[in-house]
C-alpha cells in the first residue's frame, strides 16, 4: 500500500468521510486536479457511516442559518452533479419544544430563518395532527416545521461521492494512516505515512474526533475535544413519522425511513469519551424518550444500537479555514451537524483554496474566532 502512494499531490485530504469526499468533489468541480484523499480506517468506518442522516436548514443564529441554508441548496443539487441518486428527500423537518424557554427560542429562531428566506413556521393544533398523527400530543408546546429538510441515506451519498472521485481520478485510499506532517516555520510542507513522504501544496484535515492529532502533528493546537454519540434503529412498522423530528428538550434527533425503521439517536450526557462501544442505559433512555413522544412505538423492536465519534468545538460550531499559525494547513473540523453541513463545507473550503475567496457564510466559523469574536451562540442544535 504504501510503496504504491505518489511522492507528491497538490493537495492531500485527511480523512475519506463524507467532510473529505465532499471537498475532495468539490475542489475537483472548481477545477483543482491531483488531489489525494487518505483515510486510517476503511470506508464509512467514521462518524459518516454511522449518523441519523437528518438535514435541515434553520438554526436560531445568523451564522448557523446561512451556512445551512447554502447546504441544503447543495444537498439539492448534489445527486445531478455527483452522477449518483444519493436519495436526498426533502419530507420536512420538524423541532419540537416541551418547555417554555425552547417554544422562546424557536419562535427567536423563526424570525432569524424567515429572513433569511427558509420556508418554515409554526404548526397550528390542526396542522400537528395532520403532519404528526402518532405523536403524544399531550407533551408537545410548539412545532417549528422547516418545509426544506429531510433526508439521505449516508450509504447513498458517501457511494456517490466515492464513485465520483473513482470516475475523475482523486486518488481516494483507505486503510492509510497520516502519521506525520513536516513543515517550515510558517506553512506545512508534507505528510508521512509512516516512512512515506508525500509533498503537498496544501493539506486539509477532516479527520473527525482525531483533528486535534493532525493540529499536534504540525505542532500547533486546535479548539475542541473528542466525543462519542448513540443511536438505533427501530424495526420496520407502518409510517408513523412523516418528516425528520428533533427534540429540543429532550436532545433527541429521529426519522422513519422508506423501509419503516425508525432512526435516530440522543446525546450520550458524559463526555469526553472516545469508544465506540455502546452503553444499555443510553439504549434505554433513548427508548423511553421515542415513546414518551410517539407511544405506538412501544409496539417495535429494537434492532440495532451503535455509537460514532465526533470532534467537538467548544461552542459545538464547525471550525472552517486556514489554521492561524500554519499556512496551506486547512481544516473541516468541529462538526456536530458534519453530514447535513458537508455540501456547504466543500463547497466553501474549495473555493477558499482555489480563489483565496473566504465567503462571508465560512468567515464566522474560522479557527481563531474564540481569541476574536468570540464562541458562537447557536440554541437550535439538539447538543447540551
Ligand atoms: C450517532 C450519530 C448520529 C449523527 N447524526 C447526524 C445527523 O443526523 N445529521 C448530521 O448532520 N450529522 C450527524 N452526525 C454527525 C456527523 O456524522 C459528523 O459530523 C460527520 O460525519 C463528520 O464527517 P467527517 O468526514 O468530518 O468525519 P468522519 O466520517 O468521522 O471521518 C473522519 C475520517 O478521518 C479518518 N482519520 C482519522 N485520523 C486519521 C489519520 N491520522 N490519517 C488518516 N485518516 C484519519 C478516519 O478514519 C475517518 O474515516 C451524527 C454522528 C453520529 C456519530
């Protein structure tokens, strides 16, 4: 494997889940060519074969909103432009409050995305029971529906963008570990895999929970810690859940897919714990907050549980660009929302490396806003 890798790329990606292949597709659309993606583990081992799946536009902040409504415009496009039916389905997405204080914030939330031109609004009693006929209306204060979120099965979209790559020559290779970088005093110069060197002109990191390992690599730091998230599927009974549901309150995120499962998961309360094996009470309580708000729920089974690892920032928010201290040292890092915020991602962070061109949608998520602006305040992400 490794006496088979180039001596030099023009830019090497670190880590092949979905952040990677989408700048990978991304770098290569606006016309960047040589590009080598090279992941640890083999693929869909990450976080990007292992999430919910859920996407949707509207945040509660400013800078959260036109990042993910730029996402979804590309979600839109994605399967035309890939080749790949990456299933993308836009059946709506639906935040629900139990509690006074998250109704305020969504109804805050609301003006934030209706300026900014999402199509969503509150449900009425009558539109809840339409749109939510199984749910345990007894619990429910409000329901902000985002009319443009939804769907798509990583298994589709993570093939697409690999097939993408197959097909145009980006050189993507599993089971290939990063284990150095070597740098001059102000850019990074060349990876190492192992006793390989490859030179690159630029290098960008998507590794995941291991990002702060590649910033220490380089001998520079990065914001954030590494955290592990349960979900599970359900198996298969009748639609019961029509659009994809978080639950503000109770930090649970779900959806029913085609074939009837129901999928999701809630936030794992310690962290930060970097396993992937699974807990029972975790399980339990994820169940026990399904069916305190969809009952008919209680009639299925368990199918399956298993857990991912995510890289945390400390305000939960992306960390998008060019490190402060390293030039040609990119990073897509931080990711909570990593498979739902990757389109607007590559997007953003192709054109930042290939025109120097940081659009006003990547610049409040910069590495360095912690010592400049500040944390970014965002109350809509299912995230304590
Ligand atoms: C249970 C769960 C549910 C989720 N639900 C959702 C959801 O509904 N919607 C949503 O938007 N997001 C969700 N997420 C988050 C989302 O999955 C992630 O934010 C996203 O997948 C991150 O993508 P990534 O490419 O950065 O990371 P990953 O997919 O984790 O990829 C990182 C890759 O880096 C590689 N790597 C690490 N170290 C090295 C190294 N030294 N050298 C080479 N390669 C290396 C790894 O092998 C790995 O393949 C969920 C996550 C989990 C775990």
């Amino acid at each position: 494997m490794t006496k088979s890798l180039p001596k030099r790329a023009a830019v090497v990606i670190i880590g092949g889940g979905i952040q990677g292949l989408s700048i990978a597709f991304n770098l290569f659309e606006q016309g960047q060519r040589d590009i080598l993606v090279l992941d640890a583990g083999y693929f869909q081992g990450g976080a990007s074969g292992r999430n919910g799946t859920l996407i949707r536009p509207g945040f509660a902040s400013v800078a959260w909103t036109e990042l993910f409504v730029l996402t979804v415009r590309e979600w839109e496009s994605w399967s035309k432009r890939l080749g790949e039916n990456i299933m993308f389905t836009q059946r709506g997405y639906s935040v629900i409050s139990e509690q006074e204080k998250s109704e305020a914030m969504l109804l805050e939330g609301l003006k934030v995305q209706q300026s900014l031109g999402v199509r969503s609004r509150m449900l009425t009693r009558r539109e809840i029971d339409d749109l939510l006929p199984a749910i345990n209306k007894s619990r429910v204060r409000a329901v902000q529906h985002q009319t443009d979120g939804g769907v798509a099965p990583h298994h589709a979209v993570m093939k697409g963008l690999l097939a993408f790559c197959h097909r145009n020559q980006v050189d993507v290779r599993y089971r290939t570990r990063i284990t150095g970088l070597e740098r001059t005093t102000s850019r990074v110069t060349a990876v190492l895999v192992g006793e390989h060197r490859i030179e690159a002109d630029c290098i960008v990191a998507c590794a995941g929970p291991n990002n702060p390992d590649i910033a220490a690599l380089a001998g520079v730091a990065l914001n954030g810690f590494g955290m592990r998230i349960e979900a599970m599927a359900l198996e298969p009974t009748r639609p019961l859940i029509k659009p994809a549901i978080a639950l503000i309150d109770s930090l649970a995120y779900f959806h029913q897919t085609s074939r009837g499962e129901v999928v999701g998961g809630t936030e794992v309360p310690e962290r930060p714990r970097m396993s992937l094996k699974v807990d029972l009470p975790v399980m339990a309580n994820m169940a026990k907050v399904y069916l305190d708000m969809f009952p008919q729920l209680g009639e299925v089974r368990i199918l399956r549980h298993w857990a991912g690892q995510l890289h945390a920032s400390s305000d939960f928010a992306p960390l998008l660009g060019e490190h402060p201290q390293l030039k040609d040292l990119w990073f897509s890092a931080g990711w909570s929302y990593g498979f739902a915020g990757a389109p607007a991602a590559g997007k953003l962070l192709a054109e930042a490396i290939t025109k120097g061109r940081i659009d006003h949608r990547m610049q409040p998520f910069s590495l360095d806003r912690f010592e400049k602006t500040g944390p970014i305040v965002e109350g809509g992400i299912v995230l304590a």
